[in-house]
C-alpha cells in the first residue's frame, strides 16, 4: 500500500475525533470510543496488528488513565480541603488585595504559577494545581480550563525538569549514528549536545511565547466576558507583555547557560517575583478592573460540578497569607525536591522495588508493558499535602470527612471521559509491528505529509510534534516517535538537523493546549465533564498561532543564507504584525 493511503487511512482516528468531539461537541464519554473503534479497526485489518497486543495497548491505556485519575483526585482533594479550611477565601481576597481584576489574576496564576508548577512536575500538573484554584477564585469553569491549556505551550519543553527532552529528545536522537554527529560537532558529552538543542528550543518559545499572556486574556474576554470581545482583554497589552518577558528572558538565560532542567521552573519563579511586585504597585496596570458578568448571565456550559461547598463558605475567622497558601507551597517544595537530581531522590521513589513501581510487562505476550509509581506521582503529594493541611490549618475531622466525599464524587463522572479515552491513544501509537510491517500510525502519516512539503518542510514540523502530543498526551512521547524522524528530514532537505529537531520538540508543546486527554484531566478537574469538545474549540486559535509561529520563525532560521526576508520571517513578522494592529485597532481613543 503506498504512503499516501496509508497516511490518510491513519489520520481517520484524528478525523473522527476532530468530528465527533469538537465539531459535534459530543463529550468525550461518546466521542472516544468511536475514535477507538476506527484505531481498533485499522490496526487489525490494515496493519495487521495480532488481537493479543491491541488488548494489550488498550489496556496499558486503562492502567495510564488510572494513574491520571489518581492524580485528579489528589487535585480536587486538596482544594476541596482548602475550602473546607477557609483558606481559599483568604487567597481569594488576597488576589483581590493585588487587583481585582481577573485578566490579570489568570496572568499571575495561569501563565506564571503554571509555569513554575510545569517547570516542576509537568505531565498536566498545571491543571491540577491552577485551574481549581481559579474556579476557587470564581473563575467559569471553562475559562479556568481553557486558560490552564493555553499556557501549557512556551513551559512544556522544559517541563518536570526538563524531561521532554533530556528523556524525549535524548531517547528519540539516542543511536551511534548521532552520537558520532554530536562528537563531530564538538559535543563529547552527548548531555552537553542536548543542552544546545535545548537553547535553540528555548530561543524559539521565548519569541512565540511574547504573546500568550495577550491570547490568553483576549480569549478569555471574547468567550466569557460580558461584551463577547477580544478588546478587553487586548487593552491589557504592556501588562501581558511585560509578564511574558519576565518569565521568558529569564528562561532564555538558564536554557542557554544551565541546560534544560530549569528554565521553566525559574521562570515561572522569577516571573512570579517580578510581577506581583510590579502589580502591587501598580506598573502597567489597567486603569480600569474588568471582572466576569454575573454568574446569573453566564451560559450553562461554562459551568462544572466543582462548586464551592456552602459549608466552606462560612466565616472561620481569617487566615494569614502565607498560612493559607502554605499547602501550594508544600506542593511546590515536594514536587522540586522530588525531581531535583541534586538530590537524587527519585532512585528510590522510582526504584524497581515491586512496593514501589508496580508493573505488568509484555501484557499478554506483546512488547507493550505498564507500570504505576505511586510515590512518584504529583498525586500522592496532593493527598500527603491535604493531611498536612488538617494539621495546619486545625480542620475538624468531619470537614476533612466532607471534603473526601466531595472529591469522589466530583471523580467518578470523570473517570469515564478518561478511560474510553487513553485507549484509543495507546492502540494508535502502539500500532507498530504487525502482520504486513508498517511503522506506527503517527509515523506513517508524519512521513506522508514529508513527502508532499519538501524544502518547506519546517512550517509542517512543528505541527507534526503537535500531532505527537495532541494523540499521546505528552510532549516527551511526541519527541520520543518523532525526533529521529524530524533529525532525518532535516538532513534530506539539507539544512540544520537539529533546528528542526528543536521545532519537533517545539511542536510538541503547542500540541498540549489541545491535546484531547490533556483536556479531559484539566476538565475532570473543574468538573466540566461532556464539554471537552468546546474547550478544544476555544484552544484551537492559541494551538494555530503557536505552531505557525514557531514554524515560521524555524523556516526562517535554517534559511537564513537566503536573507532575512526569506518566506519564514516574511510569514513570522505578518503574524505580528496582525497582533499590533489588534491592539492598535482595541486601544485607540474613540472620538
């Protein structure tokens, strides 16, 4: 069978999913298992796939649900315990305290806590950590979630301390082949090769990265604000562009002087520091405080199950600052000392003790194996946190009691979304090996669309790690298919290979703002279960603006030679030229 139909017959999975989840709006529960039944499908009649290993996908897709239900539930728990405490109505008017305006509450607490906290842990923490604080905040659900999924972009790269790629990258690239490349480009040390790739992708996020505090307050202003407008929130134009360049100039430097494993958590920590400094004194701040219309308004799907309990509600007094937000600061400080290598705990927290790492490997006779590592997982800190906040903020053991029955039953709807739908991800990328020889689905369409985009290939690579992502749910499994791939085109084009490795990686972090699995956790999250297809809607134009960009600014980079008005910048400085005419066109004096 040729290329060509074979990377049409593999998009089918994406096609249906795009139709049924986000053009139909079918919820997940629905639309996923037809996604499935189409992967299913192909996998045993077009590549021949033995029925042992399409289980065996299937189910290593359960078992990698469970362990994202688990981490959900240790999210909810801990806000729930928080507004149990009383807590959250101290951080609530501590924001207020800084401003009550909300397009600058979702900068601080979306795009520069949700940085830190993805510097630290990555794999969808962001979502688990910021977007329930927001709808503790009085943020819609969906506005919570969406903004929680649009600034899982510029920070995913160097997430969890840089596994994307000092995992993703490294085990894609891994081959003697490369490591002869590196040692002739005067890398001995393949880590320090990986560090230069790493500042490359850092110097491409950085320049995309400018404007997504400005996207994410105009969507958040077009789709949830009273006057359905991208103005209000494009007013606050040197706000946002001032807390991009604080978290991104700082992450340039450490990408580029450190490595890979810290430039997201510091800064989203340096960003944090400067800018609620800045807003405290009101540098840049709008002159006038634009907020939500009343809920009474709000349109029913913005809405979730997460609600704030009538009981929490009830004055207990207030709470200092600092003691109120003492959990996240737990969860901060565990996550990093966690994952520091400094430190080296994770040789025991994932050690291959069976207490510690339970696993089931070669899952009915395949090569597909799973595992779990509850002591590794940000759910377990959430859970070790809660108890700690019984302690510390003095909860009785019957708002504890009320704040477990609350998160289970916020869990259980959303366990469903999520079970019927990593399965169908898992048998997609795990459809390798069969019967008649074929390379997995995303492979065979990526080099599909290869052969049709040539010399232009680097505006196509950043959308191929962006399928990665948006199929696997993660960035690292992005660059893990794809970076060898992306390494080998670069070459046939004869250009930098491993620039366009730094757009795969790149790409295959805009793929989290849309990434199907990615939403349905922030989703269960907020309680907005059945609404995944219309979050998805709302991210696609962020999704479209990053990868374009990014591919954009990569064509021009490795194109260079031919000046720098080469179709690359031509398209990167349009692009940005469009954003300054918008907010030239939604700041101007009306006469």
């Amino acid at each position: 069978m040729s290329t060509s139909i074979l990377a049409i017959l593999s998009l089918l999975p994406i096609i249906s999913v795009a139709i049924f989840l986000v053009i139909l709006r079918w919820p997940a529960s629905k639309a996923m298992p037809i996604a499935y039944i189409v992967a299913a499908a192909l996998a045993f009649f077009v590549w021949q796939l033995p029925i042992p290993k399409i289980l065996a996908a299937s189910v290593n897709g359960l078992i990698i649900a469970g362990t994202l239900i688990y981490i959900i539930f240790g999210a909810i728990l801990l806000l729930n315990t928080l507004q149990q405490s009383g807590a959250m109505n101290t951080i609530r008017q501590g924001f207020s305290d800084i401003t009550p305006d909300r397009r600058i509450q979702v900068i601080i607490i979306a795009w520069l806590f949700g940085t830190f906290i993805e510097g630290s842990a990555g794999f969808g923490t962001p979502a688990a950590v910021a977007v329930p604080l927001m709808v503790g905040l009085g943020f819609p659900a969906m506005a919570a979630v969406v903004a929680g999924m649009i600034i899982q972009s510029t920070p995913v790269s160097f997430g969890a301390m840089g596994t994307p790629i000092l995992v993703g990258v490294s085990t894609g690239l891994q081959s003697p082949e490369l490591n002869a490349y590196a040692e002739g480009l005067g890398f001995l040390v393949w880590e320090d090769f990986l560090a230069d790739i790493g500042s490359k992708i850092a110097i491409i996020h950085a320049s995309a990265g400018t404007f997504i505090p400005l996207l994410v307050t105009g969507i958040m202003t077009r789709f949830f604000g009273a006057n359905r407008s991208f103005a209000d929130g494009f007013k606050v134009w040197k706000f946002a562009i001032f807390a991009a360049l604080s978290m991104t100039i700082p992450y340039l430097i450490v990408a580029t002087f450190l490595g890979p494993e810290f430039p997201s958590m510091f800064g989203g920590m340096f960003g944090l520091a400067i800018v609620v400094t800045a807003a405290k004194n009101g540098f840049l701040m709008p002159n006038n405080y634009w907020d939500f219309d009343t809920k009474e308004n709000w349109e029913a799907e913005w809405t979730g199950t997460m609600q704030a309990d009538p009981a929490a509600l009830i004055d207990k007094g207030r709470m200092s600052l600092i003691r109120a937000w003492c959990p996240y600061l737990f969860v901060a400080g565990l996550l990093v000392l966690s994952r520091l290598r400094a430190v080296n705990m994770e040789a025991f927290l994932r050690s291959d003790h069976p207490l510690i790492t339970w696993s089931w490997t070669e899952i009915f006779g395949s090569d597909i194996s799973a595992s779990f590592q509850p002591l590794w997982s940000p759910g377990t800190i959430f859970i070790i946190v809660s108890l700690i906040t019984v302690f510390v903020h003095g909860l009785k053991g019957s708002e504890y009691r009320r704040a477990l029955n609350n998160s289970f039953k916020t869990l259980i709807p959303a366990s469903t979304a999520l079970i019927v739908t990593v399965p169908m991800v898992q048998v997609f990328i795990n459809s390798d090996g069969g019967g008649v020889g074929y390379e997995e689905m995303p492979l065979v369409l990526a080099e599909g669309v290869a052969s049709l985009a040539g010399s232009a290939w680097p505006f196509f690579s950043t959308f191929i790690g962006g399928l990665g992502a948006f199929v696997a749910g993660s960035n690292t499994v992005s660059n893990m298919m794809f970076s060898l791939f992306q390494f080998g085109v670069g070459e046939e084009i004869m250009v930098d290979p491993t620039w366009i490795v730094a757009l795969q990686a790149v790409g295959g972090a805009s793929g989290n703002i849309i990434c199907v699995h990615n939403v349905v956790a922030a989703s269960a999250v907020a309680g907005l279960i059945g609404k995944e297809g219309s979050v998805i809607r709302k991210t696609l134009l962020p999704f479209l603006y990053y990868a374009l960009m990014t591919g954009a600014l990569g064509y021009g980079i490795v194109n260079i030679r031919s000046g720098i008005f080469n179709a690359g910048f031509v398209v990167a400085a349009a692009i940005v030229a469009t954003i300054i005419y918008y907010i030239y066109k939604y700041n101007k004096v009306s006469t």
